[in-house]
C-alpha cells in the first residue's frame, strides 16, 4: 500500500472546498497484512478507543470498510489515556524535548488530542519524525469526535437542596465565568446555583474549584467558551480571548492562567482527592464525587465511566470515604447559554445517551499561511438559538498521523509496513462506521460538514 498526506496541517484547508470523491467501493479493494498498533494522548477520547473503536474495529470483515487497500484480518489495537500534552510530548510537539521523539516503550502510532496542532508544533513534529533521506515528515490531524464538557459539583455537608418545579439545578455561564476565571471575587453556592431552593447555613460558601494538573484539551475547550462569551466584560474578554488562542497557554495547567482570587486548586492538596496531579477528567470526577464543597470540568463521557455521576443531574444525596458519617449531595450541574440567547433554564450536557452538542457546528481551518494555525484555532459556533437542547460548553478531538511511517523514529522506533497500513485502515473506521456508536458512549459524531472534510482526508491519506 502506498501512502500518501495531501492534506498538511490537519486537513486545515489545503482540501478546503474540494469535494468529497466517494471511497473505492468494496469489490476492488485490495487487502494487505495488518497488526496491532497502540495510540496515546487525550484521556477524552479513552472510552470510544477503548471500548468502541477498538474492538470494533476487530469485527470488521473483508470489504466492509470500502478502502483502497484494507486489512486481510482485522486487530485489536490499544489505547492509553495518558492526555493531550503527554502524548504530544511522544511526538515531539510539546514539553522540554520539542523536536524530538520520546521514548515510551509502547511508542504510539497515532495520537488523540482535543485541540488541534498549532504550526509551530506541527513544524517540531515534523522534524521529530523527519525520513531517514532529512526531509521532513508531515503530521496530519483528522477529527473524529465531539464531546460536552460536563460541570460537576458536590455541595458542602449540610447545605441541602430542594429542586423547583419543572427545573433542573443549573449554572449561568456569567456565575460558572465568575467563579473560575474572572478577578472578581468568586461567589458562594448561593449564587452560584439557581433552579433549586436552598437550606442549611452551610451554603454560604465558595466552592473549592479544581482544575486538571496537566495539559489538557478539555481544559483548553473549556476556557475558549468562556473567552467566546458574547456578554463578557470586554476586558475580560479580550485578556481570555489572547489566553486562549494560543494552544500552549490555553492547555497549560498553570496556576498564572487562572486568576489567583479563583484559588483553583490543580494537585491533590484537598483532603480526599488524590495525592498525585489530577491529570485525568476522571480523577477531577472522582476527586468532586468523594469531597464536599468542590465544582470541577471534565469530558462527559470520563464523567460517566466513573460510575458516580449515573444519576445525571438529578441531585443525589450520598457519603463517602472523605465523610463516612454524614452525607452531602452531588450532580451535574446543567449550563445556561443565555449569552446566546433569551434561554436561561440551561442545557443538560447530555440528551438521552448522547452528548449534547448537537446544536454546534465550529469554524472551519484558517488557510496554512503565516501566523494562521488551522485546527488550533476551532472556535464552537451554532449556540445563537439558545435552547434547553443546545448544551454550550464542546469540545473536538483529533487523532494525528505521520505521512512516512516507514522513514520515522530513528533508534527510537521503526515502524512496520503492517502497522502503517493498519492506521490508514483504523482511521477510516474512527470517520466512517465508528461514528454510528458514539452516542451509546457519551459522545457526539462529527457534524455533517466536518465529517465529510475528515472522510475527505483520509481517503487521501490512504491513496492506492
């Protein structure tokens, strides 16, 4: 199989406009031997790698996939959710060594992150997993999922509520806004949550607010929502929108990008939370779930797979090892997208089984030029309607491939012509049949117009 990448800079427009050719059908395709190949990066997208696209790609028989050149039997490939930055650093697009290839044993053939490349580390991935002849060796980064941001929350014991009729206990986006990022002095619950009545004195304080110990897309999609506020302070916004634009500093988990009044804690310095970073959306979840008096963000479908948060955003009342002879009382909190609109009973991150970004289209990939970054600069569009149903706070997420797999890695890792062509075959799967199950798993597919960008690509990608 010969591979070829037409598309540079995560199909950020080189192949914009072009339309969509349909893939070979299935009678012509040609089958080649496969093997396992191992990814790494994004913990958000550890629960569709690991237990949909994984084993769904195993299934796959001759002919289904419709490719050019496609497996003569299919493998079970493994993922690991280690996060966006960490598995940059694998590839030499982020961390001390850029430019150069890590040295992870399971060196990964593809990675997950929930940003998209900026140019400068395309450029240092590029020369990272330069061809053994010293040229170059490109990096494209193809969408394959969407995602809500759940907010999560755990009150403080003794402070109880009451849901109001025919409501759910919500969050503003200006309160959540308040309360993570703004220099004003953050509110206590009672300001914070509206939709429910209040009881007991002990709700008369700030919330603990906890924040992801590394770098991370879900942090990055979470703080562009609040720069992209259409009733934020200009003032604000423009410090947000200069924070946030940039991937470095918009996954960064520095204390410096919150401001200090916000007392966001990223370790685990919180009785009850883990002793290590929280590096992970599922120990955020974990470390809210089992500590009274904390709000967190974490990728809805990690929210989910922690088993704590089943009861969705019905308040649920429980104890924990933190408080094992008192209880206090845990949720999603729905958001409102009355920036948006007239609406401000809020959205729940999650309709049916689903993630609730149906409602959200993003910009497309600025042209490759100077200065522009493609895919790194997404912004979420579509949320003007308002709506119970348009939850505001989502995120994309991409897998990155190399162009040369057979030239890449030097001593550190050689590929083989099975795994490079396994990739080409397990990519067309995350855009074609793997999207039908993301909903079952907390996710969303891609939107029609980025899905047709991304199948684009790839068939590119895979070439005869």
């Amino acid at each position: 199989m010969k591979v070829r990448l037409l598309c540079m800079g995560g199909l950020a427009s080189v192949c914009m406009g072009i339309a969509f050719a349909a893939l070979a059908p299935a009678a012509s395709a040609a089958s080649v031997k496969c093997a396992v190949i191992h990814g790494s990066g994004s913990s958000l997208q550890k629960i569709a790698q690991q237990e949909l696209w994984d084993p769904g790609f195993a299934t796959l028989k001759s002919g289904e996939l419709g490719a050019s050149s496609e497996c003569s039997s299919y493998p079970t490939n493994t993922y690991e959710s280690t996060s966006s930055g960490k598995g940059l650093e694998q590839w030499g697009g982020a961390g001390p060594n850029e430019g150069k290839l890590g040295t992870e044993n399971q060196f990964p053939a593809f990675i997950g992150d929930d940003v998209g490349p900026e140019l400068h580390q395309l450029a240092e991935m590029d020369k990272a997993g330069q061809s053994a002849a010293g040229t170059t060796n490109k990096v494209m980064a193809v969408p394959v999922a969407q995602s809500a941001v759940s907010v999560d929350v755990s009150l403080p014991e003794g402070c109880t509520i009451k849901v109001n009729s025919e409501e759910h206990p919500r969050i503003s986006n200006q309160a959540l806004q308040l309360a993570y990022f703004s220099s004003a002095k953050a509110a206590n619950w009672l300001a914070l949550i509206e939709g429910v009545t209040f009881s007991g004195g002990a709700c008369d304080v700030k919330p603990i607010k906890l924040a992801r110990g590394s770098a991370s897309g879900t942090t990055c999609g979470f703080k562009r929502f609040f720069a992209n506020l259409a009733k934020e302070p200009s003032v604000e916004k423009t410090a947000w929108q200069e924070a946030t634009e940039n991937v470095t500093d918009c996954t960064s988990q520095e204390k410096a990008h919150y401001p200090s009044e916000s007392e966001v804690v990223e370790e685990g310095s919180v009785e009850g939370a883990t002793a290590k970073l929280l590096e992970k959306g599922s120990q955020l979840v974990s470390a809210t779930f089992e500590t009274p008096n904390m709000i967190s963000y974490a990728d809805l479908a990690d929210a989910i797979a922690t088993g704590k948060f089943l009861h969705k955003t019905e308040p649920l009342e429980h104890t924990s090892k933190v408080l094992p002879n008192g209880k206090f009382t845990s949720f999603f909190v729905e958001v409102g997208n009355e920036a948006y609109g007239t609406n401000k009973k809020g959205a729940s991150p999650q309709k049916l089984e689903e993630s609730n970004c149906g409602g959200v289209e993003y910009d497309a990939p600025a042209a490759v030029e100077p200065n522009q970054a493609g895919w790194s600069r997404a912004v979420e569009l579509g949320l003007e309607n308002g709506g119970t149903t348009n939850y505001p706070i989502c995120t994309l997420t991409f897998d990155y491939a190399w162009n040369k797999y057979s030239s890449v890695g030097g001593s550190v890792k050689k590929y083989s012509s099975e795994e490079e062509a396994t990739l080409a075959n397990y990519l067309l799967y995350e855009v074609t049949l793997g999207q039908s199950g993301l909903a079952a798993k907390h996710y969303r597919g891609l939107t029609e117009s980025l899905l047709a960008e991304a199948k684009l690509g790839v068939e590119r990608y895979i070439g005869e």
